[in-house]
C-alpha cells in the first residue's frame, strides 16, 4: 500500500524532543545557577544538591519496584526534581532535610498520584512548602559564615535599600539557587533558543507582578524597588524553570496567560500584603490547583452544531 493511505493512530505529527531530552535540556540550563550557589556558599550546599538529587532518583526507583510499575529513572525527570528541591533550600540546612523533602516530592506528590504527566502540582515546589510548614525556622535561616542578617527582599519589605548589582551576580544571601539573577537568566535563554520554554508564561508573570507593585506597593514606580522584586525571592527561577512545567502549567495559550497573570497577581499579594517578603513559591503551588479551571475556560469551543457559528 502507498505510504500516503497508510493509517495510524494519532497523533500524526511527532516531535523529535523526547521527555528525556527535554529534562537534560533544563538541568542543563540550571547548570550556571547552581555553581553560582555552590561558589556562593561553600561544599555544604553542593552536599545538599547531591542528597536532594540522589534521594528523589532513589525513592522514584524504589517506588516503582514496590509497586511493580516500570522503572521511569531513565527520564531525567526525578532527577530534575531533586535538582530543583536543592535550589530551593537555605545553603546551611541539615542533610536530612534534603532526604525528606526529596521524598516527599516523589512520593507523595508525584507517584502517589501517578507518577509523571499526573501530578497536580510542581513536585519541588510542593516538598519546598512542606518543609517551610513543617520546619519553619531552618527553611527561613539564610545565615552563612559570608552572610549574616535579612535577605535583600526582607530588606526591602522594612523599606531599606539593597544591592542591586549583588543581587544580579549572586553576592547575597538566600536559598542556593536564586541568588544569581544572570546565572538564572542565562540559563532561562539557552531553553528559549532550544524552543523547551517559550515567553507567554514567564513573561506575564512578570510583567503583571510589575504592575501589581507600582499600583499598589504604596511606592509607584520606584525602579530600585522593583528590581530588587525582580532580582531577589526566586522570582526568575520560579518563573522559567518551575511555572514553566509542562505538567502543571495549563496546555492552551489563553490559559498560559491567564495563568501568567494570576501567578503575578498572586506573588505580589504575598508580597506587599503579606507578612512574609517571598511568595513565589506559594503563588505557583495555588496557581496550580487553578490550572483544571483555567483550562475549562480557556479552551477553544468548536464550531458546528454544539458549538460556536461562524
């Protein structure tokens, strides 16, 4: 039979980008932030990367193994999460916190929901919440032997100034991997020239959290303000490596932007209103839960009977 009458199931049209590909593509781009952290803050926090990464790889193993269900290790994806987990800690925490956290992602949060393409939020981000609940104090202590006091949005929060330049460089303090913004940004650039990510999320989210703090931080467009918002509290790592997840993100381009918009909206509420300087972290979680809803609304309705007319 002619190659041109040979019938397949769908879908017709077939990438070459493979899940695989794809997670190697962002841990690849997280690259430059995380050694930025490490130089930044000494071996402890490459200990930490290593226990986050290694045990959300070992518990996804052993997990599957259990539960008789196809190794799935090959994909990268739990190590990207490890990967991220670590990003998000306080170089100083304890090891252990690392073990559990990278746990409580894979396991609860990503299997026992069905494991990769069904779990209803950003796994790191869901373990990073729990150990902020569960271990308030350690989660929220950024001191260092280098650095000592308040974060730069802390700062910023109790109306001082900050650093700008430092924050871009990653001369600051926080969790290991948002200190540098270049380092995030150069990272975010090599998955937009590769096509991983694009602008519609990561760029809203932006520019609406930008317009929330010049209507109503109380400081209108104070420039060294709103940089410092931009630079500090993982707003750029949240942005395009975590509010970018395929899984959790919604699948429309209306949706994607609609969803850009509420994370803005969201971060600067927990922001200016809040009692705590970050929010991000929390703003995506929540968008998260709202992904089903946005996709309802977003969704394209069909023409013909039962739909729109033309």
């Amino acid at each position: 039979m002619n190659d041109k009458y040979r019938v397949s199931s769908n879908p017709h049209i077939r990438a070459r980008a493979t899940t695989t590909t794809i997670m190697l593509a962002v841990i690849i781009a997280l690259l430059p932030t995380t050694v930025v952290g490490i130089l930044n803050f000494g071996m402890h926090a490459l200990l930490l990367v290593l226990t986050t990464t290694a045990t959300c790889v070992i518990s996804e193993f052993l997990f599957t193994k259990l539960m008789k269900k196809k190794t799935t290790i090959g994909d990268c994806s739990a190590a990207l999460t490890g990967l991220l987990l670590g990003l998000n800690l306080p170089p100083r925490a304890p090891w252990w916190i690392g073990v559990l956290g990278g746990a409580f992602a894979i396991i609860v949060v990503k299997q026992l929901f069905g494991g990769l393409g069904q779990n209803f939020m950003n796994p790191a981000l869901g373990a990073r919440c729990f150990l902020v609940l569960s271990f308030t104090r350690i989660m929220t202590d950024f001191t260092t032997d280098t650095y000592t006091g308040a974060t730069p949005l802390a700062m910023l929060k109790a109306g001082e100034r900050v650093n700008i330049y430092n924050m871009v460089m990653g001369k600051t303090s926080g969790t290991i991997g948002e200190v540098s913004m270049i380092a995030i940004v150069g990272g975010a650039c090599f998955l937009l020239l590769l096509g991983v990510i694009d602008l519609r999320i990561p760029g809203t989210y932006i520019v609406t959290l930008i317009l929330f703090l010049i209507l109503f931080s109380g400081r209108g467009l104070d420039y060294d303000y709103i940089a410092g918002n931009l630079a500090g509290g993982g707003l750029m790592l949240g942005a395009f490596f975590m509010a970018t997840d395929y899984v959790t993100r919604p699948i429309t381009k209306r949706g994607q932007y609609i969803y850009g918009v509420l994370l803005g909206i969201l971060t600067g509420i927990f922001r200016v209103f809040g009692s705590s300087a970050e929010g991000v972290s929390y703003a995506i979680i929540l968008s998260n839960l709202c992904v089903p809803l946005i996709e309802k609304i977003s969704w394209p309705k069909p023409f013909g009977r039962g739909g729109e007319r033309a």
